[in-house]
C-alpha cells in the first residue's frame, strides 16, 4: 500500500463537508487570480504588439533639428513655423557622409485641414523626393504620383473618408494665406503601423514639388531618416552622426526606436504596476476571507482538535491539517482562476490590444501560472496563523469545549 | 503480578495559580499502580480525580512530585515525546466517547495505528479488533453520528487497543450509556484486564468500581 497521508485525508474531508463555505472562499482567490492574470496579460500583449510594430523599424534613426529644449516626443509635424526648425540641404549631406553606407531621405512634414469625400478634417501630409518615396513606401492599390497634383494615402485615411483610388482631396481652407489646393489620390499605402519614422497609416504623402510650392519652404526638410543596413550598426551610425554635426552645437537630434520603446514600455509599466495594485486589494479581501474561514474551522473544532492531540497527534500533525486546508482551498481556487483567467483573458486581450496574436507568448501566458502561484500562496500564508493557534491549544482545554 | 509499577506517583502536587488564591488540585498524591492492576478511582467532583487522570494520561504534567509511566518521568519529556507517550502507552476511553467525526468507525481505529505506523493497516488487525467488541464491517464503514453511544463507546475500546498500550484509561466510560449497555461495556474492560491489561478507570458509580481490583479515594487532592 503507499505511504499514505491521513492528515491529508482529514484535511480534504473538512473541507468537503464544509464544503459552501469552502467555495465561498476559494471564490475570493479565484477573482484574484482572474484579476492579477488578466490584467498582467493585457499589459503584456501591449507591450508586445508595440514592440512588435516599432522593431519593423527599428534599423531607422530619425534625424530631427535640436530645437534648443527637450522636444521630441513622437507627434510629427505640428508646423514648422520657428526659423530654426528644420534641416538644411548642407545638414543633409553632413548627415549623408557621416551615415556611410545606410539609405539616408529626407521628410517635409506640414499639418493642414483637409476635405476629402464628403468630410473635413485635418491631417499631416508628408513630402519627399520621388525616388525615395518609391524606395521607402509600398502600395497596395494603384500607383506612385506621377504629377504634382498626385498624392498617394495610408489605409487609414482611406477608411477614415471613405475614399478610394482617383477621389479628390482638398488641402487647406481659401482663408489660409496657402489657399486651397485639390489632388488627386492615386495610391494606397500598405500599413506600416506605429513607427516613428513615418506615421503614414493616416496621411497624405505629396510630392516634393507640390509640397514646397504650396508651403514656400524648400530644403526646409523637417527630418532626416537613415535606414541603417546592419542593425548592429544603429549605435556606429548615431555616434558618427552625432559627431559629425553635433561637434559644435547641438544641431541635431538623433532618435532611434529603441528610445520610444523604452518610453512607451515605462508608460504602459507604469500603468500596469498600478493596475496589479488595484487587482491585488481583491486578493488582500481574498486572503482576510481565507484566514477568516480557516479561523472559523479552527474554533469549530477545537473538541476534535483535543481529541486528536490526547490520542497521540502530534503539533506539526495538527498544523499541517489546516495549512494543507487552506492550500485546498488555495490550490482549487488558483486552479480555477487560472482557467477563467485563460477564457476571460482571451476576451480582454482581444478587446483591448484588438489582436490575439500575442495571447499564448510566453511573456503573456506566464501571467496565468504567476498569478495562480501568488494566489495559491497567499492561501497557504493566511492559513498558517490558525493553523498554529490550533496546533498550539492545550489538549485538556481542547477536550473540555463543547 | 510485575514488581515494578506501570504507573508511579511520588509527592505529585497540581497547583493552579488563581486571582483569587491558589488552587491545589493535588496535593501530595503518591500512588503505585502494577502491570495488570485494574483501579478505580472515585470521588466527588472538583475532588481532583479528572486532574489525577491528566496526570496519568500524560496529558498534563505534575507542578512538583514525579510521575513515572513505563519508568519514565514524564516531567522531563518534552511535548513531542509526551505526545508519542500518548499514542503508543496509553489507550484513552473517554466519557463523551470522543471519536473523530470525519472518520468512520474503521477509520477511527486505524488512525492510532496509522500515526505510529505510517502506513495503513494491512494484517487485517483493525477489523479484528472491531469484531472483538462487536462491530461488524458494516457498521464499521459509518461515521460516529450515525452509531449509537453503545456502538461509539466499542469503536473507541477498540481504537484504545489498536496500538497494544499498556494502559488503559478510562474517564467515566458508562457515564454516558444505559444500564444494558453499561454492563456490556464493563464486562469488556473486565475481560481485558483478565487477558493482562493494566485497567484504570475514573467513575463515580459504585456499581462498576465494583469490577475493580482496588479503588482508591480522592478528595480534596489527597488520597483518602
């Protein structure tokens, strides 16, 4: 026969003939696992979806005019109204030695109201030269710009208007000192997602010509991307960039991706520590309920308690029946927890993040089996204090209560 | 009979300390019981016989004075020991029965064994001692609340024999059964001590003090 463990036993049939206010407990437990899991799930398959997005392009450093402060941030355009503003042809070719091999183009950006179909809204419109925006950008529907009244969109600004390929897009307002000027859409872009490089999913993307005609501001690039060949190199390429135009004033600022990752990280951990925080008071109330129903196990048997001393049970006996109780419980309620943790995370995650794809990678799973420890735990933790009141009662005292 | 006493009480004094003043529930009590022996011990309540009994029982240990069970003196053993005492020397009939309620009557029985053991029972020793007193395998499969007293009180001979003490100590066992029964259950502590166990029994029932070789008195925490 094996080894067999009548503490155990005991342990497993207190709890089943107390068995409502066994679950009643447990319940507690399960709610905080669900709520710790989740919400650990959400934060991770962010974190992961925005890693995901940025590390596409991640080989791309982005060169911006030092506008004196710290600035930066990853809004582009915003008019570039301020003299200093922006990037110069010299700069460029600065920029473009000190990159080496690397794919350098330059961006104007300019933010404008716009009408397009039957709305009117405002949008950024990007411009660079013809042969970088064929190098740099895919389309999925119709063809590149070929005159200056030719812009190509992303695939959000497409369903934002309802518009298709060959429909008129009317920039500015006849108030504005640029006045109004039509084009024509004859491209849609694939998406690229956020990147900081180019936000294109929402914007216009003009020609070179037409975007200086209509701003008058021409060689006044907005920033500077270098695509970098061999990601390894992204901290050669900043260094030589830095030095090369930074070696007097700070001319330039150079970003890469991994910055705002770090920046979006720290936000979304920020975010989720707080979140945890608020999951871990239902697992607090969980664990004030355990200690509760394991004290009222305890008060409840006492007499058993005495008679199971005097017969010759030990208190380590005694102790581990109603810490091996409140691990019942724990174990049961974390188990659960951790299935509806699965199914209703599953919702969430989709809800939320609008994508599963990141749902059963580790960094998101990991949540369920950490929640279901710290669950489990807790469980144990709050059963230990009865569990020593009752292993410490005196057996004559034990015996005589009713 | 044996020379050397199974239970032997030298000077053995209880004091419980009070606000209102001390109170010695024993007061120099010596006592010397030998293998085989079978006592009882009667006197009025609060006359400190439950206590005596405590004593005895190894659940409690003496203010002063020895008490020596098997030759050892429990005043030196420490809890764990003193416990181990309890379940393999001493087998306990109480009044109020006092059988797990979330183990069947088998179980019951067994659970002495399992303690000391570590394993279940596999000689077939516990049903034997069940049918002994009377409890068939049928029966033996319910829980306490659904026996009888008469049949609980069986169980609980039974599960005070399973680790063969050398003991047996019952705190009032008829106290709490009928006539018919009582004398059923008396008969079997007298059969007991006949096979050569060591048999003391708390009562104040005259009547089955009877069964007893020697009955010693108490009051006021002496012997009388």
């Amino acid at each position: 026969m094996k080894k067999p463990d009548i503490i155990l036993q005991l342990s497993v049939r207190s709890v089943r003939l107390n068995l409502l206010r066994s679950v009643l407990a447990a319940l507690g437990i399960v709610i905080g696992v669900v709520a710790i899991a989740s919400i650990g799930m959400i934060s991770a398959n962010m974190t992961l979806s925005v890693t995901e997005e940025l590390s596409a392009t991640a080989n791309v450093l982005v060169v911006k005019p030092d506008s004196g402060g710290g600035g930066g941030g990853f809004g582009m355009g915003g008019g570039s109204s301020d003299e200093d503003d922006f990037l110069d042809p010299d700069q460029y070719n600065d920029i473009r030695k000190a990159a080496g091999s690397s794919y350098v183009y330059f961006l104007y950006s300019e933010s404008d109201s716009i009408e397009a179909g039957s709305e009117n809204g405002r949008s950024t419109i990007y411009a660079m030269d013809d042969e970088a925006m064929k190098d740099v950008l895919t389309l999925t529907e119709g063809s590149f710009p070929s005159t200056t009244s030719q812009v190509v969109v992303g695939p959000d600004f497409i369903e934002r208007y309802d518009i298709e390929v060959g429909s008129k897009v009317t920039i500015g307002d006849e108030d504005d000192e640029e006045g109004e000027s039509t084009v024509r859409v004859t491209g849609i872009l694939e998406e690229r997602g956020m990147s900081m490089d180019l936000s294109s999913d929402n914007a216009i993307i003009a020609t070179e010509k037409f975007f200086t005609g209509r701003y008058d501001n021409e060689d006044e690039y907005t920033q500077v991307n270098v695509i970098v060949d061999d990601i390894n190199d992204i901290d050669a390429v900043t260094e030589s960039i830095d030095e090369s135009l930074n070696r007097k004033d700070d001319e330039v600022q150079i970003q890469d991706s991994s910055r705002m990752l770090e920046s979006i990280s720290s936000t979304l951990g920020t975010l989720t520590s707080f979140a945890i925080g608020i999951a871990g008071i239902s697992l607090l109330v969980a664990a004030v309920s355990i200690f509760n129903v394991m004290m009222m196990s305890v008060t409840e048997r006492i007499r058993e308690i005495g008679i199971l001393r005097s017969i010759g049970t030990q208190k380590d006996e005694i102790l581990r029946m109603f810490v091996y109780e409140a691990a019942i419980i724990g174990v049961v309620g974390a188990g659960i927890g951790a299935i509806l943790s699965l199914l209703i995370g599953y919702v969430v995650v989709f809800g939320m993040v609008g994508t599963t794809e990141y749902f059963f990678a580790w960094d998101s799973i990991m949540n369920v089996p950490e929640g279901m420890i710290i669950g489990a735990v807790i469980c144990v933790i709050s059963g230990v204090y009865p569990a020593w009141r009752a292993s410490n009662l005196d057996p004559i005292e034990a015996l005589r209560a009713e | 009979m044996d020379s050397t006493p199974v239970i032997a009480l030298v000077d053995v004094r209880k004091i419980y300390p009070l606000l209102s003043g001390d109170v010695h529930a024993l007061d120099g009590v010596s006592l010397s019981i030998a293998k085989g022996e079978f006592v009882a011990i009667m006197g009025p309540s609060g006359s400190g016989k439950s206590t005596l009994m405590n004593q005895i029982g190894c659940l409690d240990v003496p203010s002063s004075g020895t008490v020596k069970i098997d030759g050892q003196d429990i005043s030196q053993l420490s809890d764990f020991d003193l416990t181990a005492l309890r379940r393999d020397s001493i087998g306990y009939i109480f009044q109020k029965f006092n059988l797990i309620p979330l183990l069947t009557a088998f179980e019951n029985v067994e659970y002495p064994l399992v303690l000391r053991d570590r394993k279940y029972d596999d000689t077939g020793r516990v049903q034997a001692l069940l049918d002994s007193v009377g409890i068939d395998a049928a029966l033996a499969a319910h829980r306490p609340a659904e026996l009888s007293g008469g049949q609980q009180q069986r169980v609980a001979v039974a599960r005070a024999l399973v680790n063969e003490p050398s003991i047996l100590l019952c705190d009032e066992p008829t106290g709490n059964l009928d006539s018919k029964t009582s004398t059923q259950i008396m008969e079997m502590l007298a059969r007991l001590n006949r096979e050569g166990r060591t048999v003391i029994m708390v009562t104040h029932d005259a009547s089955t003090a009877e069964y007893a070789d020697r009955t010693i008195m108490i009051q006021d925490g002496r012997i009388v």
